[in-house]
C-alpha cells in the first residue's frame, strides 16, 4: 500500500529542480520502478515531482559540436526507431529494441531501469558484484 504523498508536475527544468529540492522529494519520470519502491517500502517520499511535461528532456537532437543529444524522457522505442541513431549508431538502435517487453519499451528511458530492477539496482546500498 502506498502512503500519501503530494504530486506536482513540472514544465521547466529550473522548476523540477526547485520542487526536487524539498524534503523527502523524488522525481517522477514514468514511475514504473519509483512507485513499486514505495509501495514496497524500499524509500519513503512525500512529494513526487513530475518530470514528464518537460520538452527540453524529450527527443534525440544533433549536438553543434557532432553526435546526439538524447534527452531523458526519451522512451527506449524512441531510440530504436531513431532514423540518425540508426544510420550514425545501430549499434545503439539494436540495443534499445532488445531491452524488456514492447510496455517497457513504450515507458522505459535509458536513465531509469527500463525494465523490472534486480535488488541491486533499487536499494539504496553498495553491494560487491562478482567478477
């Protein structure tokens, strides 16, 4: 069972930052991995902060000084399907399309765990990994 908690969505980068600076905030970008932790006890928050309304996150876009810019927001179906990340980066492209089902692909960004997070993504511990 989830606790309560506020929820604010946010338009602009320099928002998101102020209201992810309250006590006890986290960000919210699909939430898939965010609201299983806390319905599982993982973390506490009593303010989620909604990223998804912020367009400077969205899309792939050439950077001046060459490659891509990939924002944030941008689903792991997005970056498969991405003409100039085909052509410059297949290698890229092939990777996105492989990773979880077709929902997770829809939702999942390459910044958050796209796809259900083993423990030792989610708890917030250091675990030795074997070698």
């Amino acid at each position: 069972m989830l606790a309560k908690f506020s929820y604010r969505r946010t338009s602009s980068i320099k928002d998101a930052t102020a209201a992810a600076a309250q006590p006890d905030a986290r960000i919210l970008a699909g939430g898939t991995d965010l609201l299983g932790c806390l319905r599982d006890g993982v973390f506490q928050a009593s303010r989620l902060v909604s990223i998804n309304a912020i367009k400077d996150l969205q899309g792939i876009r050439p950077r001046p000084a060459g490659g891509l810019r990939i924002g944030a927001l941008t689903t792991l179906t997005g970056i498969a399907e991405d003409r100039q990340i085909l052509d410059a980066y297949p290698v890229l492209a092939q990777a996105a399309a492989a990773v979880g089902s077709p929902q997770f692909a829809q939702s999942g960004h390459p910044r958050r765990q796209p796809v259900p997070a083993p423990p030792l993504l989610v708890f917030p511990r250091r675990l030795p990994l074997p070698a």
